[in-house]
C-alpha cells in the first residue's frame, strides 16, 4: 500500500506537464460537429487527435434502440427498488438516482456490453488513445427527472493526481455517456467544457463554464438525416477525458420522460506481467460493482460467457481469469478489486475517508456476528489519525482472517485424529489424512513459491514497487528555467512511450507547438537537402514563433523547463523538419522516440548498456537519419558545422521596459497576456478583455479584479525568469527569483538571503 501513497514529494519530481492557466481562448469549440466521429470516413488516429484536442468526442449509434430501451426499462424499475445502501450519492442528489451495474443483474445488460465492445470504430479509437484491450474501471447509470437542480461545474479527477499532469504515474480516465432516450436540454444534456481537459489551475474555470454554458444536445452534427435528429440521441455515446469541467443540468420540462443515462468510465489496463507503478486518477468515486472488476474492453464482448460464479470472485480478487472466446492470453487483466481498494484508502479517497469506515463497520454488522468479527471491527489503537485508519483497519483484518484460517485448519486437522482415534484401522485413517492436507499444503507453498518467482513477485522482492518513475539525478546541472506560456514551442522530454499511446501526441495541443507543427508541414525537406536552403527554412520558422511571442523550451531531467539556446533549437527544428517531411522517418522518428525513452526510464534504465551505451547509439543513429549540416553563421567559404541534438545551453530573452511597451502598443489585441503597472506597487498580470479606443484597454487581472488602464501603463506580459525582482502579494519585501518549478511554485530570495517558495500567481514585478 506504501508503494500507492500519492506525497507532496512524488508531485513536485513526478509531473511531465506544466500547470497550464486556461482563460476563453482555451475553449477548444463550442460547435459539436467539431468532434462528432464519423464511423465512415473518420481514422481511428484523426479520433484520437479530436479527443486529445477537445477532451471529448461523439461516437453515433454505439447501441441498437431495443438494447437501449431494454436497458432503459431495468433501470428505471431498478430505481423504485433502491436502498439507501444500494444508491450512489450524487452532485445535487434530489430527483437524482444512481446505482452501479453488474452483469448478473438483469438479462438487458450483457448485451449492452457487448454492443459497446464491438463496436469497431468506437474500439479502434480507444485503443489508439489508451493502448490495446483499456480497462473498465466503472459502470453505472444515472437517472434524473423533473425538478433535478443543476450541479455545480467540476472535473472528476484532480488535476495535481492524474495523467495529465503525472503520466507516468497514472492512467488517464474516459467516461462513456450513452442515454437512453432522446435527450433534450430542458431534460438535463450534460454541459461541458470543451478543451478545459488541459488545465491545471481550476482559477475561474467555473465561472467561464458557466457563461458559456454549452451541453451536448446534437449528437449527430452534419451526420443527421432529418431535422429532428438534432438532439442527443438514444445510443449515441459521448466520450469525455475526467479532467474535463462539466455538470449535470437540471431537469426543467415538465412534460419530459426521466433523463437515464449509462456512465462506462474506461483506462488502460495494468501493464503485465510486472508490477504496475501507475494507478487509476485520484478525485473521483469509481462507483463499480464489486464483481465487476478485473475486466477489459474484450472481455465485454463475451460477457454472457465469464459472469458467472466462482469466476467473477476469482477475477475480482486478482487470482485467475478466464481467457474467454477470444483466446488472447496476453491482453488478459484489467484493475483489480484490491489493488484499487488499496490505491483508494491509502490516499484517502472518496468511500475509504475516517467516517465512511463507521458507516462500513455498521453495514457488515447486519451480516451476522461472525462477519462482524472478521471485517467489522474498527481500529481501537490510541493516536492513530484520520489518514491511519483505513490502512490499520486493512492490516488487522488480514491478520484476523489470517489467523481465524489457521485456527480453522488446526480444529479440523485436531478433531480428524480425534476421529480416527476411534476407528478399527487407525493406521490407514490416519496415512489417509496425511495424504489428503500433505497435498494441499504443498500445493500452497508451491503456489507462494511461483509467484514469488514471477515478473510481479520478483518486482516486490526487489523494491521495485517503491522506485520512482525517474532517475534521481540531484548533481545534473541545468540551464535557466522558466514557466512556459501557451505560445511556447515545448520539447518534452518525459513522455514518449509506447504504453502512454495517444498521451504521447498531447502536446499537440499546446497553441505553441501546433503553430509549430503547421509551419514544419508547410515545407518538404528532404535529408539531401543543401544545407544553406535548410538554414534559410528553420531561421524562418524560428523568427515565425518568436515573432508571435513564442520561445523553444525543452524539459529538463527535473521535470522544469529550460530555455533552449540558438544551436540546440536549430538543430531540433532541423531534425523535426526532415522528419516531417517523410511519413516513414516521421514514423521511424517516433520509434526512435519509444527507444531513448526506455533507455532513460525503462526497467533497465541503471544499465551500462542503456544509460550509456544504447543512449549513445541512438543519438548517432538520429544524426544519421535525420541531420543535415548547416553552413555556420561566421563561415569560411567551404567551413561547416553540425548541429548537435539537444545541447544544453543558456539562452538570452528580452524584457520590455515601460517605454519599449509604448511604442509596440498598436500590437496590443483582445486575449493578450499583459501585465498593468499600478502606482507603488509594480507590474501584475493578467488579459486584456477590451480594446477602448486607442488609449484604453480593459484588464481582467489574475486576481479577479477588472480595470480599465491606460495604454501607457499596460505592456506585453514576458514569463518570469530567474534574476528577476518581484513582490509577493500581502508583503513588502523586495524579492529575486532563484528557480522557477513547472508546477507554478517560484522559489524567492530576499536581501537577507532567506529562501521561500510561492505560487507564480502571488508574484509581480516591482
């Protein structure tokens, strides 16, 4: 369970994205045909990119009408029927019913399931965004009828504990909305937030949500046949990342049927055969029936055939699986009962917090004394605190099972010779004992002994359970770090991994990197190529982003951004050109990408061979393949150079003063960063909401607070770097930045030289 803890440690050295602050600009779309997929013309790779690019896509007719209404009438007699212990408290929770389904349930389920798993389009474009055969982590059903409230905006994972931000150290999390009926907005379409997936500073994000207000009331788009396909209907999925902001709305149309929804949240699955470091996303309750664990997307398609007992038990526990119709013995398990549960309680999530272990405890005490005994007793230990009890709870009921077992074994073996010592052949009751427990006790610790031989149990043995995702590397010296803006062109350097599938592609979506990609697809540059062409064609590109207050950052070994000197972005825009230019270098590039990757966080990563050796070599093979020499600034008529790959180096950024700021002001537009300079205090920033006239802007700052200012005191906002004075917010002092982290924290020195570390939103420049 140690090995799960999610610290303030692994946050601050486990994140391979930056924080980003969203604002207007970074709603993606508010037109649903933007990601509605066409089953007949859109690729499984074109759905990804959608996805990644919205947080969300629209997946038509993913179930027939008679499943639906089969599905529809269960869970609205089911409704009737539930019990406090049954229900599932929601957002909102009057003339709202929730509940999660198990496969054994009702006849009507399978073949839900089994529509949504073989679905091909739908199946091929998660695979491409999760990897083959994801996970189903959650399966329930929603109902809300006239007179439901609106629920507030949120998003169902926590940004600082999930893929987004931390991909090596969890999975990203999708939920499947599929209704089961035509749904209208005045019937509650779920509202969304397209793009919002990507931040990672809620700020104000529910108040924008809330202006826009856009819900998912057409799920056809330019697909529909008729006028009156124009709302959200039956069947239709609607897949959504769990970072994405959204609410249910309330119902409002007195005359509308109930509003009943399926949720089917999926992942990817646990990395076999070896002990996965990932885990689900934290922040959200993963209601899933209990026998419902351990399952994937293949495995939905022959539920009818692997629901039934004692397999689902089995499964659940992690213990043994069916392998199904499909025959495939390597893409076998999803998540697992415990090792969730244990994810869960030792971060305190929710269902597994200090109170809801007495609501268990009293539960478990209607199943009888003995039950009570076992699983019902609740720590008694003095000073434990409130994030001790689950994880002591758990360790003294194994120890009591444990226990009662061995007792157990001990009476039945103890009354067996009892039993024989009253039988005319002693000798041959008692052989036939021994042969009967000898067995099952070898059997036991063969069975102990083969798992500890395994991939999984060799990973425990070894305390790799316990390493972290990334090298520790506290001697590395680093170049100057900043905070990237959404205008920055991003190398990252902790991704590219085969396992991550289409997360690998998510930096796509930074305004920085697609200006760049567009600008490489707009030139074909063979590796033949005279290097005097190539040179014109980056210093274009590079002048291009710079031009629209663009920088090249490339990620450290820590997880923080550096700014890349002249020689390091010309060589990578270099190598980023020719492989643009070839779909199969392109393709080649990406493997490459896979290889470098495993030898720097792969399992043997401390390795000669990989850190060094491999390393080397694929750096060489990368030059070969994709570097063109480029004739030098200050040459001679025949000198050359060759860039290298990534050098670590120190670039120069300029920082406008006040008086340079007046004479670009006529570059000032709507949604610019700027920073406003108020008397006494110095420069804040925030973004221009208004242009009024030419010699006023309206400034919606960070801090909430709206301001109409002179041209003359608003200028182009530039990021912090190090050196820089500033101020902290609700203090005096005069402060200069030491190291700046992708997390948002600043760490500050004042004249006395004592050190503190701020979020970036409390800085301003003085």
């Amino acid at each position: 369970m140690k090995s799960l803890e999610w610290t303030d440690e692994r946050r601050i050295a486990e994140l391979t994205n930056y924080m980003r602050v969203c604002d207007r600009s970074d709603i993606s779309t508010l037109n649903p045909d933007d990601f509605i997929i066409d089953p007949n013309s859109t690729t499984a790779e074109e759905a990804m990119e959608i996805t990644n690019k919205h947080g969300m896509s629209i997946f038509p007719n993913l179930l027939k009408p008679e499943t639906a209404a089969a599905m529809r009438e269960y869970v609205l007699r089911r409704n009737h029927a539930l019990t406090e212990d049954d229900a599932i408290w929601l957002i909102s929770n009057n003339q709202r019913w929730s509940f999660p389904i198990g496969a054994d349930d009702d006849p009507s389920v399978p073949p839900v399931l089994q529509e949504i798993a073989t679905n091909e389009p739908f199946q091929k474009a998660i695979e491409a965004l999760m990897g083959e055969d994801p996970a189903m982590v959650e399966f329930t059903a929603i109902t809300s009828a006239y007179g439901a409230g609106d629920q507030h905006w949120h998003a169902d994972n926590d940004y600082t504990a999930s893929q987004m931000h931390y991909s090596r150290s969890f999975v990203p999390m999708y939920s499947l909305f599929i209704p089961l009926q035509d749904t209208t907005a005045q019937m509650g379409a779920t509202s969304a937030c397209p793009g919002t997936h990507l931040c990672g500073v809620e700020g104000r994000l529910s108040e924008l949500c809330e202006d826009l207000n856009f819900q998912v009331t057409d799920s056809r788009g330019r697909l529909a046949l008729e006028e009156k396909d124009h709302v959200w209907k039956t069947g239709d999925g609607f897949l959504m990342n769990l970072n994405t902001f959204h609410r249910g709305p309330g119902h409002t149309d007195p005359n509308g049927i109930e509003r009943v929804m399926l949720i089917l949240t999926i992942s990817p699955r646990p990395i076999g055969p070896h002990f996965e470091r990932r885990q689900i996303s934290l922040g959200t309750s993963y209601s899933c029936k209990w026998d419902m664990w351990g399952l994937t997307m293949k495995d939905l398609a022959v539920m009818d055939k692997i629901k039934g007992f004692p397999w689902k038990i089995l499964r659940t526990l992690g213990i043994y699986k069916q392998i199904g119709t499909h025959r495939n013995h390597d893409v076998l398990w999803g998540w697992d009962y415990l090792t969730v549960m244990c994810s869960r309680i030792v971060n305190e999530q929710m269902g597994f917090r200090w109170d809801d272990l007495h609501v268990f405890s009293n539960r478990i005490k209607k199943n009888g004394k003995l039950f009570y005994y076992l699983f019902g007793q609740i720590p008694k230990e003095d000073g434990l605190g409130e994030n001790e009890l689950w994880p002591k709870y758990f360790d003294e009921t194994l120890e009591r099972c444990v226990r009662c077992s061995k007792i157990s074994f001990g009476i039945c073996c103890f009354l067996y010779l009892i039993t024989c010592c009253f039988r005319k052949r002693r000798s041959t009751a008692l052989k036939r004992g021994l042969f009967l427990v000898l067995p099952l006790v070898s059997i036991g610790f063969l069975w102990l002994y083969a798992i500890s031989l395994s991939p999984w149990g060799q990973d425990i043995r070894d305390g790799i359970l316990y390493r972290s995702p990334f090298l520790d590397v506290e001697d590395t010296t680093i170049g100057e770090v900043t905070l990237p803006v959404k205008t920055d062109v991003l190398f990252p350097s902790r991704l590219d991994s085969s396992f991550l599938a289409g997360h690998n592609f998510i930096y796509n979506q930074q305004p920085g990197n697609a200006l760049y990609y567009k600008l490489l697809s707009s030139f074909s540059v063979p590796k033949t190529s005279p290097g005097i062409i190539v040179k014109g064609i980056v210093e274009t590109i590079v002048k291009t982003v710079q031009d629209k207050d663009g920088r090249f950052l490339q990620q450290n070994v820590f997880g923080d951004w550096e700014i890349m000197g002249k020689t390091n972005i010309m060589s990578s825009v270099q190598k980023n050109l020719v492989a643009q230019s070839n779909p199969i270098l392109q393709k080649m590039e990406q493997e490459i990408k896979f290889q470098v990757s495993d030898t720097i966080y792969g399992r043997t990563r401390t390795n000669v061979m990989s850190h060094k050796h491999a390393k080397d070599n694929l750096s060489r093979l990368i030059d070969s393949l994709f570097g063109i020499r480029l004739l030098a600034e200050k040459h001679h008529k025949h000198q050359l150079f060759h860039s290298p790959l990534l050098v670590a180096d120190v670039g120069k950024i300029r920082i406008l003063t006040k008086h340079q700021s007046e004479e670009h002001e006529d570059v000032l537009k709507e949604g610019d960063i700027v920073e406003g300079y108020f008397d006494f205090d110095g420069w804040f920033k925030g973004r221009v909401e208004k242009l009024k006239g030419r010699k006023l802007i309206a400034i919606l700052f960070d801090d909430g607070e709206y301001r109409v200012m002179s041209r003359t005191a608003v200028r182009k906002f530039i990021p912090f770097r190090i050196g820089d004075k500033v101020g902290v917010t609700g203090s005096d002092k005069l402060l200069s930045i030491n190291h700046i982290y992708a997390d948002g924290q600043v760490s500050v020195e004042d004249e006395d030289g004592d050190a503190q570390e701020v979020h970036v939103f409390d800085l301003f420049r003085v």
